[in-house]
C-alpha cells in the first residue's frame, strides 16, 4: 500500500511503514507542506495513495464529495506518539486493509476504528 502523511504524523511512523514493505512519504520530505487540503487529496488520488491524519477537515471534505479515494486514516487519539500510532495502523493494516483499497474513511480513536465507505450517500452520524 502507499501511504502519504500529513504534518502531525511523525516520520518514526513513516519509516515503521517502510519497515513492514508499504510505500510511504511524508508532505515534508517532498516539501509539499503547503499544499491545501484539497490538493493533498488531489495527490492521494494521483497516486493512489492513503493519506494518514489528525486534520478533520479531510473527513469533511470527503463526506462533502462524491469521490471514492482516497482512502484517510484520521487519527483522533489523545496520545499521537508514534508508538501509540503504529499499534492502531497495525490493527488497521490487519483488519481493514480491503476497505481502504476500496475507499473508506477510518476514524480512529483510543476505544474504536469507525469506518465510512466512500463515497458517502447518508450524513454523518
């Protein structure tokens, strides 16, 4: 899978992705920082890559469109150390793997993964 992570994911959690065989990148690294949401969305979906976030915007933006991909990872924990992020991405990784192919966005807090199918048809809950 190919990853791109936005501003609040650390790079520890990028190289953890490389370490597992995933193709991933941080905005960062290609000095895209800049880039407007919609735009990294653009990219996401150019590449066909999974954007990894903590910014809700991404959700909003997505639930307001009708586009399949690309998939987000919106991270809502209390606690975004990058050992706290790759325990729930392995969880992701093991059990939704299908559903961000597909298009999905996966909201993840400390309790729950809640995940959205893309495109979304009914308002969110």
């Amino acid at each position: 899978m190919r990853f791109i992570g936005n501003m609040g994911i650390s790079p520890v959690t990028i190289q953890f992705l490389r370490s597992l065989g995933h193709e991933a990148k941080r905005l960062l690294e290609e000095h895209l920082e800049k880039l407007s949401d919609e735009e990294i969305l653009d990219k996401a979906r150019a590449e066909g890559a999974i954007i990894l976030t903590s910014d809700l915007d991404f959700g909003d933006l997505l639930a307001a469109s009708t586009h399949e991909l690309p998939s987000v990872v919106l991270f809502r924990l209390g606690n975004m150390d990058p050992v706290n992020v790759n325990r729930h991405l392995i969880i992701i990784l093991e059990k939704y793997a299908r559903e961000l192919e597909l298009g999905a966005i996966l909201s993840v807090n400390e309790r729950k993964i809640r995940v959205r199918k893309l495109p979304i048809t009914s308002p969110l809950e």
